[in-house]
C-alpha cells in the first residue's frame, strides 16, 4: 500500500461526534450541513420560541462587549440570518465593512434576504466558507464573532488557529456559545426541555424533530467553559476569559491577540 493510501486509510478511520452519534469526520460536514438545509427557513422563528426571545438579550450583550467602532472590519462566522451582521453594519459606517460567513448556502441565501430586506447594504458582503480554514488574508478583521456556530465546527482547534491567523494584533474574537448550567437544579429542568420540548417543537414548527435533536445533542457534546477557555489559549489567544449568561446556559468567550 503506497503511503497515499495509508494515509487515505487513516483519515477514514477517524471519527467525531454528530450529536450522541459517532460517525466519520469526513461525513460530519454534510450531515450538519443537512441540518442547517433542513432548518434555514424557519431558522428565527425556532430561535425565538426555543429561547424564549432571550437569545436577542445574548446576542445584545456579544455585540456590546465586541465595542465595535466605526471604520471597524467585522467577520460573523456562522452568521446564519445575520442578527449580528446587521448590528455590526450600521456601527461600522460606510469606512467599514462586515462579512457574513456560513458553511452553508441556505443559510446564507436567508440571511442575505433578510438584510437586503430591511435596507441593509454596501458594506456587508457574503461568503461561503469553512470556519476551519477561512479564505481572507492574516491580521485583516478588527472583530470576529461566531455565535451558536463553533460547536458545529468538526475540527474546533483548527478553527480557532484559523481565526487567529486573520484577526489583527489588538483585535478581539467573540464566541457566544451554548454551555453547561452551573446550578445542578437548573441542569435537571434544562435536559428535560431539550431533550423533550425543544424536539416536539421541531417537529410542530419546522416539521423536523431530528435536527432540533440533534442541536440539543450537539450543545451537551460541545467544551464546557473552561475546557474552550483552554482551548483558545492554546490557539494562541491571549487575556481569555467568559462570562456565564442565563446561569451558564450560555457563554460568552473574548480572547485577544496581541
């Protein structure tokens, strides 16, 4: 066997996690792609029924920490439908600019719409990208954010290492992320609605049970606080901290590079 060979033999072999599932790393990206296919249209309305509304209050609070300014380059990776992208295009001015990036096209034919609806154009543009190996140039971006995307991510170090490399010396990354409660009592009430409630909803909203449960598998799969705390540092990220929103439902991770 030629050492081509051997090598293919080893990439098939490797596996990660889907959800509860173990599959091949190759199949991962498709699979997740699926899902995001499957979900894109009633993507904003799942969003506002699964949290309540509160991830509009998650999201207000990435943007204030991100302290974007005016003239600011801002990369959104797994935009999605844009509700930071929109935010960052009107504080950057028409000297700035902010990229959209998804994996996935219908992601981002939705969130084009959406923006391009509401009057959002000029210095937002579009791209179709794997957030574990960015097209853009080293230290272009002021700001990168990626929020509820990173856990998707098959290879989330390489990812990371990916960000680092585009983002400027003074620059900030932001991940706003899914993570693990802090109070025992509220782990017990949040397993029970993910894992019962938010599939059901799926299924009565978007018609789709299997990707809500993959979602709620995907969030109890992904690095706790500290452990992508460590992972960003290890990136390179300098200064890491989090802070626990809606008693460690969510967090917010900011690491600069210097």
């Amino acid at each position: 066997m030629t050492q081509e060979s051997n090598k293919k033999a080893e990439q098939a072999q490797e596996t990660t996690h889907f959800g509860y599932e173990t599959v091949a790393k190759e199949e991962k990206q498709d699979k997740v792609a699926d899902v995001f296919h499957s979900v894109a249209g009633k993507y904003d309305i799942m969003n506002d029924l699964m949290s309540f509304g509160v991830h509009r209050l998650w999201k207000r609070y990435s943007i204030e920490r991100a302290a974007v300014r005016k003239g600011h380059k801002v990369l959104d990776i797994a935009g999605g439908t844009g509700d930071l992208t929109a935010k960052f295009s009107k504080i950057v001015g028409e000297s700035g600019q902010v990229i959209l990036a998804d994996i996935n096209d219908s992601m981002i034919k939705v969130g084009r719409s959406k923006l391009i609806d509401n009057g959002i154009v000029g210095n937002v543009d579009y791209v179709q990208a794997n957030a574990e190996a960015l097209p853009f140039p080293d230290n272009y971006f002021d700001r990168i954010t990626i929020a509820f995307g990173l856990r998707n991510v098959t290879e989330k170090a390489k990812a990371l290492k990916s960000m680092y490399r585009i983002l400027k010396p003074g620059g900030k990354l932001l991940v706003l992320e899914f993570s693990k409660p802090v109070l025992p009592a509220l782990s017990k009430i949040y397993d029970a609605y993910s894992f019962s409630l938010l599939p059901f909803m799926g299924k009565v909203v978007a018609n789709d049970s299997e990707s809500y449960k993959y979602l709620a598998e995907s969030i109890r799969m992904h690095p706790d606080q500290n452990s992508l705390k460590a992972m960003m540092e290890t990136s390179g990220f300098d200064e890491v901290e989090y802070t626990n929103l809606t008693g460690g439902v969510v967090a917010l991770h900011v690491g600069k590079k210097y």
